[in-house]
C-alpha cells in the first residue's frame, strides 16, 4: 500500500472491537472511528436500487395533489403512517384509503434494512477480515451476526470511538501491530 508523505505522521489509535457472543460466535474487528470510502461507496450503491422512499414519495405526490394539501406535511403523515403513529390528523384517511400502498411501503422499508445489513457485514468483513468475502458467504452467516456487523458499520459511520477504559475493546498501538506482523514473517 502507498503512502503519503506525510511531515508529521497522523496519530492513530487502533482499536480491535468483539462483535457477536456465545450463541452466534464472536469477532474481532479493527474499530476504526470512520468508513474509508470503498466501505461507504459500497453499502451506497447497493441502497441506490431501494425503492422505499422513492416510493413514500410518489405516494405523498399523489396524495398531496389530489387533496391540495402541503406536499411535507403530506410527507410527513405518510411516515405516521407507516409507523402507525395516529398522533397526526392525517393517519388515519392516508390508512383508509391507501392502506394496501402503505403496506407495501412497509414491507419495502423491512427489505431495504435488511439490504443494507447484508452490504454492511460484506463489506467490512471484505475490506477488515477477509478480502475474498462474498455477498454469498454472508448470505450463509446467521441473522444475528449480520444484525450485530450492521450495528457496527452505523457506529463507524457516526465516528463512535469508545474511551480508553472501555472494557468491550483492546487498544494496541499501531507501531505495535506492525511489529508483531514483521516478527510474525521473520522480519525486524
């Protein structure tokens, strides 16, 4: 891998996080703070083909020309409604008269959690544990698992980096992980 040449070298912790338990097994994973950009650009492109909100929109499209009414707060009425939020005074018409369109939504909104799951645990396994990783390897993986990676790509992509006492990671220093891979392959 190349390098920049930096002046000053950026100060980086290393931190190695357990993802799983007894039932479903446990990983280790570097903890990061960040998703480079191959992370990010993968689990973005496979979300591009969901058609969750493409479609709320569409529907509030309808809905807001047909009854004249704000197209945001029709926006925001069909969210409530997908929900099941019967605080707005909208909800209940919009589920009336649209409930097989909201049901469909919904179902669209699970599919695409569970998408994006599926990204999510493939690409940090891929780029973190294992480069020859495939979609079908995580396909094979239990639910749990992929919910727990999942967890984590979310945490990485907020810049979650727990404190120095955390208990639920080790921190190592990163001369001290390149001296233990060049001692591994019998270099100094």
């Amino acid at each position: 891998m190349k390098t920049l040449p930096f002046v000053v070298k950026p100060k980086r912790r290393v931190l190695i996080a357990q993802i799983g338990n007894d039932d479903i097994g446990v990983l280790e994973i570097e903890r990061r703070g960040y998703l480079n950009v191959s992370e990010k650009t993968f689990v973005d492109s496979i979300m591009q083909g969901s058609d969750a909100i493409g479609g709320i929109v569409a529907l509030s499209n309808r809905i807001s020309n047909k009854n004249g009414k704000p197209l945001d707060l029709v926006y925001n009425a069909v969210m409530a409604a997908i929900q099941g939020d019967m605080t707005n005074e909208l909800v209940p018409q919009i589920q009336e008269e649209y409930s097989n369109e909201i049901g469909q939504l919904l179902q669209s909104m699970v599919d695409s959690v569970q998408k994006r799951g599926l990204a999510a645990a493939t690409i940090l396994i891929q780029s973190r544990i294992d480069p020859e990783w495939s979609v079908d390897d995580t396909l094979k993986q239990d639910p749990l698992l992929i919910s727990e990676f999942a967890k984590f790509y979310d945490e990485e992509d907020a810049g979650y980096m727990p404190d120095e006492e955390s208990k639920e990671e080790k921190s190592e220093d990163v001369q001290d992980i390149l001296g233990k891979s060049t001692e591994e392959n019998g270099e100094k």
